[in-house]
C-alpha cells in the first residue's frame, strides 16, 4: 500500500507560528494516532520535539512531525486549524476513516 503523506494547511501552519513566536523554546506539533478513545483510535497533538525517525513537514518555518507507527493512519489526511464558536483547535481530516465520534478525536477504520 502506497503511503501518502499527510498535508498541512497554510492556516495550520500559521497558528503553530504564532504558538511559537510567544514560546521560549519553539517547538514543532506532534500528530499521532494511538489506540483509544470511543471509536477504537485517538489522535494525539501536541507540541514536541522532533525524533530521528519522525516524517518532518515544514511549512512557514514551522514544523509538524509524524513517527513512522502513526504514518500508514494518516495517509493522505489534512492537518488544519478551526476556529469556531466552541473554540480553536487543530483538526485532523482522515480519508482512512470509516467514521469518528462527535468529540472529533476519536475514530475507527
């Protein structure tokens, strides 16, 4: 199975600059995908370091990583950012998924 990575928005990307231009230490965001949650996987985001074996996706001089366990879940997703009445968050889109839980985290394949 062909692995295409995931895409970040421009808008993902410029809400993880501003994060890091009020940070001490710049960091890059974190996405994985983890057993869990109420539809059987769960993302995780979360600003990290990068590790040796992560894909690196570098747009607007920041960075989204991914590690090589949660890659094949998130072939060909997009990484965006939302700003809606309830709050700010970023957000995953994932074509693999055959459906997800009303929190948005949550999904199954």
């Amino acid at each position: 199975m062909l692995t295409v990575p995931p895409k970040v928005t421009d808008r993902a990307f410029a809400r993880l600059a501003e994060i890091n231009n009020t940070a001490e230490v710049p960091q890059a965001l974190r996405v994985a995908v983890e057993g869990g949650g109420c539809s059987g996987f769960q993302y995780e985001i979360k600003l990290d370091a990068p590790d040796a074996d992560d894909l690196v996706l570098e747009g607007q001089g920041q960075k989204v990583v991914v590690d090589s366990v949660s890659l094949p879940f998130l072939t060909d997703a997009v990484i965006d950012f939302t700003e809606e009445l309830i709050g700010a968050r970023f957000t995953i889109e994932n074509p693999n998924a055959t459906s997800s839980c009303g929190c948005g985290t949550s999904f199954s394949m």
